[in-house]
C-alpha cells in the first residue's frame, strides 16, 4: 500500500510540471512577477512570526512564577 502511495506521489510530481510548461498566452511583466514573490515571501514570514508568537507565549503560559 505505501509503495503505490509513493507511485502516485511520484507521478503527480512528473505530471504537473509538464502540464504547467503548456503556453497559456498570458504571460506576467516581470516587475509583477517580483512584486508577487516579495509578498509571498513577506506572508510567509509574517505566519512564521505569528506561529512563534504562539508558541512562545503558550510555554509562558506553562512556566511557573518565580518571585
């Protein structure tokens, strides 16, 4: 079962990036190409900042007051 799990993991892999080297006639300027990748990457962050906030304050939480 795990190996034809990992066939059609493997499959899909190949597949898409065939289907998604097909000439769609749209084509993005660069500048807005750019533009998208600094805002994933600004979102990606801001989630990981957000995630460690998170966790950080959930093991506050469980630390015992030392006075």
């Amino acid at each position: 079962m795990r190996a034809l799990a990992t066939a059609l993991v493997l499959s899909i892999l190949l597949f898409l990036p065939a289907e998604a080297q097909k000439a769609t006639g749209r084509r993005l300027k660069p500048w807005l190409v750019g533009l998208t990748a600094v805002v994933v990457f600004l979102f990606i962050v801001f989630v990981l900042m957000l995630a460690n906030r998170i966790w950080c304050s959930r093991r506050r939480w469980g630390a015992p007051l030392t006075s």
